[in-house]
DNA sequence: CGCCCATTTGAAAATAATCAATGGAAGTGG
DNA sequence: CCACTTCCATTGATTATTTTCAAATGGGCG
C-alpha cells in the first residue's frame, strides 16, 4: 500500500537525517550502531513520550522537532529542564522510573530504543559503551553550566546565554524557536512576560531581528556574548 | 618511625571510615575495589584539589570534611555548584580538564585515584564500570533536581531543601554546616545576607535551633518539609 | 471572517540584592 | 594569657529587579 510505502520513505529519511546530524554534533561514531535496535515514531505536538515516574525502559533520540523534559512542582508551578534538539539522546539519567515528562514541543520524528536491547549492545560493543558514557558525561556539564545560569545570572544575561546555545546548535544566525515564551520562561526560571520584555529589548536595541514569533535572526552577535559574558 | 605509624592508622582509620559510609549511602559494592588504586591524601582548609581548566587525570573520595566545586564567573561572582561530602566522589563528569575548581570547606580527608587505573580496573571488572555509571546517573539526578531549585525556588524554600538535604544525608537531626554563609549563598544562588536572615526567621519560628554558626538542629521537621514542598 | 490563544505592553507589588553598620568568635602575636 | 586584629555573621534601611496583575494587540486556524 502507498501508506507504507510513504512511511518507509519517512523512516528511510529520519535515517538519513538523523545520521547527518550525528555527524553535524561530533557524536562518536559508536552510536550510529545502536540506531539498528531502533524504531522510527513520530508525535505530534504536545504528546507526550513519557511522563514523570513512568518505568524507564526506553531511550530516545530526536530527530526532528524540539522535545521538552518538564518536571511539576507541587503548588503547579512548572519547570523545564531541558529542551532536546535533533541528534540528543533522551533518557540516559533514568535509574528505574523516568525522572521527568517528555514532551513534544512540535511535530517530531524520534528514534525509540528499548533500553534492553541497547544495553546488550553495550556489553557487546564496547565502543557503544564508551560513547554512552560520553554522552552522559557531557549532559552533566550541560547540567552544571545550567545551574551557574539560573543561580547567578541576570533575566537578560539568560537570555542572551539561550540565543546564543540555540544559534551555536544550528550553526546559523537564523535561530529557529519552537517552543512559546512560557516554556523558554520555564526553562530560563523567568516568567513568560520577563521573557517577552528581554526579546523586546533587544529587538529595540538591533540585536535581534524577529521573522516571527518563532524566528529571530541574530543581528550583533558580539552584543550578545557582551550581555552573556560569563564564565 | 612514629610519623609512618600514625599515617598508616591514618590512612586504615580512613579506609575504614570511607567504607562504613559506602555502606551507609548505598553506593554500589563494586566501588570499594577501586580504593586499591587510590591514595589516602589530607588537606586543609581552603587548599585545592584542583582547579577548574586542569588536565583532569584524576578522580577523588572524599573521607572525612567537605570540598566544595565553584566556578568562577567573569565579573567575579562565584557559583558553587556541589558540596561534595563523605561517600562522593568528585571528577567523574571531567573531560580532558576539570569543569570546575575543588576546594576543602574544612580540613579533609580524601582519597585519590589515578584516572588511568580506574578506567584499567572498569575494563577488567564491569562491576566497578556499573557503579562509575550508576554514580553517573545518580549525579544527573542531583543536578536536574538542583536546577528546579535554583530556577523556581524561593529564598525560604530553598534553604528549607537545602537543611532538609543534610539532614537526610548524615539521617540526623542535629546538621553540620561546615561552610560559610557565603558558602551557601553561592550555592543556592543567593546573597549571604539572605541565608542569614532565612536561619534568623527560622530559629524565631523555632523551625530550627543554632547550636553554633556551623551546627544546627531540625526542631519542627514537618514545618520545614512545608517550607520546602516542592516535586 | 471571526474567534482563540499566545504575545506584548503597562502599572503595581513583592522579593531579594545592595549598601551600611554592628556584633562576636577564632586566631595571632606580644 | 591577654589584647588585638580580622573575618564572618547578623541586622537594618534602601534600592533594584523581577513578578504579578491587568489590558490590549496580533497571528493562525477553523
């Protein structure tokens, strides 16, 4: 049937995509291995991959899209830790149950591996190992570079340090930014409305450039890193 | 001579101390074998371990006391990233170089590993690659759960965690805080002068009780849980 | 075309930072 | 051993940044 016929072209093209990106990202080439114990998904907006809590027995890797990785607060407060781009890993800090939600930010293709098969694959290739552990030594200092920016820096000084992580991921001026300011509030630990004023400012001041809502061209690269300067 | 003696009781009251507080945290049982490969090292207060952009060929254990990583930001704002206590091992999400620097908050006790010989005896005992791995995971945890903190918190809240989080680790009511104020404004993203107002308001709640500036005991554990109702 | 929802913008309120001064404990040196 | 010094903690007053509350704008989708 031409349905699946159009799904194989889809998967065959996530494949390509998702394997250029690899590449695009420097991950070890280990990986690529791994993608054999894969299955091709994709969700639509808002879905969820996983939820909080859930028993941890898959990993993902994005291919296209933008996942959001959210955890609840008691009182509804909502904080996103964080946002997963084409050719991230999802999943390799679960222990038993899953940490945090999992959900789709846009329309996404993603890779769903059953933890099983990659850890047999682990054992197996050792080179597969070592890139796991590669990539989960690198989420920590993500992890810690994000602490130093919601500790100690200013509203404007996070958002400038987010334009520029999502511009240095895509390589271009052009940054694309799927996700509402509510969710780039929640993962800067701002609200929406901080968040709008900062993207006003800079807007006012020629640093940005907005397309739409979701696109902004970065005009005076050097200004931003001026408003980031830290570490 | 008498100087060799008491340094190896030393270093066997070390070991022993270290293995009863392995025990006591959960860590993994393989990790004890790799103590073999370490040496038992002292410190004393405020030298470092290391410095952040060091050539990271070196993993530690802390013993007895309390190291604390920073980072130090352009202008001159220090961010704190962990208090590492008895039981933690430092350095495992190093690359070539150290992410930050490795300070003793006391005099301590530590023990220190050859990178090299870990990763040697990873390869030959999978037991011990399981636990730097489970280690790993627990770290990532910690560090998802430290940026909802500092990104959704408020100053009572998170000085509520944080008394809450020691207290849980040494599983009494009477808390050692071996570092300054600074120490753990840096810490919590905050100024010195609001964590001491944050303990003043508590002691006048009679939530806690200040034995001294560095110990205090949890009086009304309930209401500091309130405090800090969070996830 | 019109509705709905996200964003933008404005004004007021709150939280924490900064500035400033005092108090106290630990360590130093005579 | 005591006095002195220094550093850290506490407390108070003021300022600044961000949040909160509220209203208006605008773009996308049915």
């Amino acid at each position: 049937m031409s349905a699946d016929i159009a799904l194989q072209n889809e998967i065959f093209a996530a494949r390509r995509l998702h394997a250029s990106l690899t590449f695009r990202t420097g991950a070890p080439d280990g990986i690529a291995v791994i993608d054999r114990v894969g299955t091709v998904v994709t969700l639509k907006h808002d879905e969820a991959l996983f939820r909080e809590g859930d028993p941890a027995d898959r990993y993902f890797k994005v291919v296209r899209g933008a996942v959001r990785g959210c955890k609840l607060l008691a009182d509804g407060r909502r904080h996103i830790g964080d946002f997963f781009l084409p050719g991230d890993f999802i999943g390799l800090d679960a222990a038993e149950t899953y940490g945090f939600s999992a959900e789709a930010v846009s329309d996404i293709t993603i890779i769903r591996y059953a933890r099983r098969k990659v850890e047999a694959l682990a054992w197996q290739e050792p080179r597969v190992a070592k890139s796991l552990v590669k990539m989960m030594r690198e989420d920590l200092c993500a992890a810690r570079e994000r602490m130093t920016l919601l500790g100690h820096l200013t509203a404007m000084e996070r958002i400038a340090s987010f334009l520029l992580t999502m511009a240095d991921r895509t390589g271009d001026t052009r940054v694309s930014l799927p996700m509402t300011r509510t969710d780039i509030g929640d993962y800067l630990g701002l609200t929406m409305e901080t968040v709008s004023r900062a993207f006003s400012r800079l807007k006012g001041d020629g640093v940005i450039e907005q397309k739409s809502v979701h696109e902004v061209v970065i005009v005076d690269r050097d200004a931003l890193e001026e408003l980031a300067e830290v570490a």
